[in-house]
C-alpha cells in the first residue's frame, strides 16, 4: 500500500532526520514536508515506531495508508516538486 507521510516539526536538526528517516525507508519527496511511496505492512509498523521514538512533542508527523485505487484518484496541480542538488548540496 501506498503510505503518506507528512509533519509539521520547527527544529531543523529533528527535520532533517525524519527526512532522512523516511529517505532510507524508499519513501520519495512529493513536498518540502511530506513523502509518499510503497511500503508493507512491516515496513510501515516498523517506520512508525522508528517516528515514534524521534518525535516526542517535538512537532506533529501525520502517516496515511492510501490504497491502490484512491491513488489512481490522485489529482496533482501545478509544477510537480523536485528536488535539486546544487554543488552537492541537496536543495529543497
């Protein structure tokens, strides 16, 4: 199943390492504060608690379960995100 995950975290240090978090799970970037991809059941059981354990009342992380057919449902408007590296330094 497809798993959103979205959060709203201030402290740049706590930001980063979700994003790398999800980054390692094979999630993909779709905005600047939310990543989108494929995961199992386990992987995602295993995502949350990592997430858990990171987060406290450090900010809010929101994680969806979105099934096949609601994402063929999926309407995008507008420049999708893209990611750029510029003197390898990852620009988002």
């Amino acid at each position: 199943m497809h798993t959103l995950v979205i959060y709203d975290i201030t402290d740049d240090n706590l930001r980063n390492r979700v994003s790398q978090i999800c980054k390692a799970f094979g999630l993909s970037r779709v905005q600047k504060s939310a990543f989108l991809g494929v995961l199992s059941s386990g992987q995602r059981k295993e995502l949350i608690s990592v997430l858990r354990g990171m987060i406290g009342d450090n900010g809010n992380i929101q994680i969806y379960v979105i099934c096949r057919p609601d994402m063929a449902l999926r309407v995008e408007l507008g420049k999708p995100y893209k990611e750029e590296e510029e003197g390898g330094i990852l620009v988002v």
